[in-house]
C-alpha cells in the first residue's frame, strides 16, 4: 500500500524525521516523504514543496498534497493553528491544536495547567509591569518571556541584579510585538536537566528514548541560552525508575488536565525537567520533538515512526512496542559565526561530501542554501551530527571526528557535549 507522509519545517529536527520516516518504509511498500518547505539537505531523500512559513499557507500546501499524515516540527505552526486547518479538512496531523499548543506558547497558562494537576514546578509569578517585576525579583531566579521566543527568551540569573538587566532585555526585545508583553520570574532549580518527550493521543502516553539537551552557547555551560547546541541519549541518570515517576507525576497529570478542558493534546508533548534533591521538577513544556533532543533520539529508533504517529494523530495509541537501538547516541550543533544574536549569512561551508552517512552516522542540515553553486551559511543553527557509539565516549569520538571535517568560516561549536556521560 503507498503512503505518503509531509513533514512540515525546514531544521534539522526535520531532516531527522524525514530520514527516519523514509528508513522505516515498510520493504515490499512505496512510501513518500514531502518537506514542506524543506531545505537543501532533506531535498535529497524527500520532495521539497516550497511554502511561506504561516499557518495558512503551510496548510495549503499539505491539504495539496493529500496526505495519509502531516507531521508538524516546529512550535509556530502549531501555536497558530495549523493542525485545526488539517482537522477540518479531515487530514490526520501529528501536532496539538492550537488550544494544546498553548502548553508551549504561553508559559503562564502552563503553569496554570500545571498547578491545576498538582504538577512539580518551580514557583514563579506573572508580570506585565516591569517595575513590579524587578520589586519581585531580589534573588537568583530565572527570568522568561510569556510568549514564543525560540528557544531564546530565558535568561538564568544568579542576583537580583543580572534578574533586573534581564527583565529588561526581555521587556525590550517582545516590546515591538503586536501581543502585550509578560514576563514571568521564577525560581531558580539546581541539578542536571533532563527532557522526556513522549507520544500521546490524548490519553495513552508512551515517553520516547529520555536525552539530554545543552543550551548555553559555550563549553562548561556559560555564554547565552541558544535554542540547543547538542544533545545526548539516554543519558545515565535517566533510569527506568525516573521516566516511570515522570510519567505518573507529570505527563499524565498534564494529559489528562488538558483533556479535561477539551483540548486534548495530540502529537509529542516535551517535558523539559531538572532533576533536584526533592525529585524532577518541570522547567518548561514544548508542544512538539525537542531540537536537537530529535536528532539524538530518532537515530536511535528502531521502529517504524509513521504507525506510531499516525496512531497517535487519530486517538488510536494504545501500548505500542517501540524498539530502540541499545547504543547511546550524541547530537553535536554547528552554528554560524554571530549566533544567537546576528548570524552571519554566506559562508561557503565545505567538507560534508568526505563525511560517510550512514545509520550510524548523520549530518543534518538546518541554516543552509546553495548559491552560486556552492553551500552556504543561511541561519544560525547550521547543521547538527549525530553518531551512534558502543558507549558515550566512542558516540562523542565519532560525531567530534566528523564535525571536525565540516569547515566553515567563524563557525561555533561545544566541545564537551555529553562529556560529563564519560567521566
């Protein structure tokens, strides 16, 4: 039987779902993978479709194609409606509705979820007055937009000073917006962070391989949040005991308190916890696959993904078997030369041809173009390498030694990605 399957995005969360969708084909059966819009990189193992990056127009273009499911990576979309098109058109979308989508869009209204089903959280409070905001901020804290941001709009403050020059960075930066702006100051937590993604219909939750995002810019943690600049799974803290208590305390109570609004919540719902003496505490939710926690865990998935997202975009997930390659893998993010601030645009980026792809081993592309027949720098997160290792230290070895062949002028990248797994 054909399928065709059209992920929406252009990143390198993407790339992985298109190269996982397209290697979980069934032998003996035709499956079409269509990226919309794509990029230079899925254009090889998928038909791109260009399409302007809103919801309307994104729709248009999936509804064009006639899809069995539309798999949706990035959070704008989502937030904006795009699945609630598909649903009208009776299409089958692996994403929340807008109203779900909600959990990542607006952090005050997930930490009203989340006191609403007795959730572990820090404490936080909402403002939308930046004086009073600073009255509330006399400590360490971490300071964060309402609103989208990125991945970007969190500043982790270790005084009341540094919380105060962020209010009003954040303040600044939302301020030409057309939505009012809000700002929430919350406590800060001390531990190892950890992201739990799991598949859900609404009701049945099935959490994926756990990974382990890095979000500062530089080694050692320091320097800016980024949207991500490598991740590792499954790290080794995170034990079969751990992911039970994540579901049981915070996943299902988040499932079920949506679905009690009638905004049940389909698709891949990212819990992003640290991991404190009193036990996981959550930081955030997204409303979609985590980037680049993707990267390091779907090449580890050894399951065909499609069953199991189509199951879960049609209220159908019941308890799947989801098989998983046992080796850990590690996902390492190259980014260009001004990020994330400015990025600069251009640069010729060469070496990928002497890197050999295989299962084990994927480069990934996100901010990239051809011009002139050559290929370009063309956003901030470039490119992210992911390599499977009998352990974390051959993983680190092997995805260190092929990023080593990629060069690009001013090019950034953490040097100690999953690390700490091998001391």
């Amino acid at each position: 039987m054909a399928q065709k399957v059209v992920v929406i995005g252009s990143g390198a969360r993407e790339h992985a779902l298109v190269r996982a969708l397209a290697r979980g084909a069934p032998r003996g059966g035709s499956r079409e993978v269509v990226a919309i819009p794509g990029n230079v990189g899925m254009a090889r193992e998928a038909r791109c479709v260009p399409a302007a990056a809103t919801a309307e127009a994104l729709a248009a273009a999936a509804l064009w194609e006639e899809p069995d499911l539309v798999v949706v990576g990035p959070e704008a979309p989502l937030a904006e409606g795009l699945a609630d098109r598909l649903a009208h058109e009776r299409i089958p979308c692996f994403g929340p509705t807008a109203a779900a989508a909600r959990i990542e869009a607006s952090k005050a209204f997930a930490k009203e979820v989340m006191a609403r089903a007795g959730v572990p959280t820090a404490r936080a409070a909402v403002f939308d007055d930046v004086r009073k905001a600073k009255a509330y901020a006399t400590g360490p804290c971490v300071v964060k937009l309402d609103g989208l941001a990125a991945g970007k709009g969190v500043i982790v403050c270790d005084d009341a000073e540094a919380a105060h020059r962020a209010i009003d960075e954040l303040w600044q930066a939302a301020a030409g917006g057309t939505a009012p702006v809000r700002l929430l100051v919350e406590e800060k937590l001390y531990g190892p962070e950890l992201s739990v993604i799991a598949l859900t219909d609404g009701e049945a939750i099935v959490p994926l391989a756990p990974a382990r995002d890095h979000k500062r810019l530089q080694d050692g943690d320091r320097g800016p949040n980024t949207g991500g600049m490598g991740a590792m799974s499954p790290p080794r803290d995170a034990t079969p005991e751990l992911i039970d208590e994540v579901v049981r305390t915070i996943l299902r109570p988040t499932v079920r308190e949506l679905a009690s609004r009638e905004m049940p919540f389909r698709g891949a719902l990212y819990a992003g916890l640290i991991l404190t003496e009193r036990g996981p505490r959550v930081l955030e939710f997204n409303c979609r696959l985590g980037d680049p926690e993707a990267q390091a865990i779907l090449i580890r998935l050894r399951s065909d993904p499609l069953p199991l997202f189509l199951a879960a975009a049609r209220g159908e997930l019941g308890r799947p078997e989801v098989a998983w390659d046992p080796r850990p893998a590690v996902a390492v993010v190259i980014a260009a030369a001004g990020y994330p601030g400015t990025p600069r645009s251009g640069d010729v980026i060469s070496g990928i041809d002497q890197v050999e792809q295989s299962d084990d081993l994927w480069v990934l592309h996100a901010g990239t173009k051809i011009k002139e027949g050559k290929l370009v720098t063309a956003g901030g997160r470039l490119l992210t390498v992911a390599a499977l290792g009998s352990d974390a230290a051959q993983a680190r070895s092997r995805v260190y030694d092929a990023a080593s062949r990629l060069r690009i002028e001013g090019a950034q990248m953490r040097r100690d990605i999953a690390a700490g797994e091998v001391r």
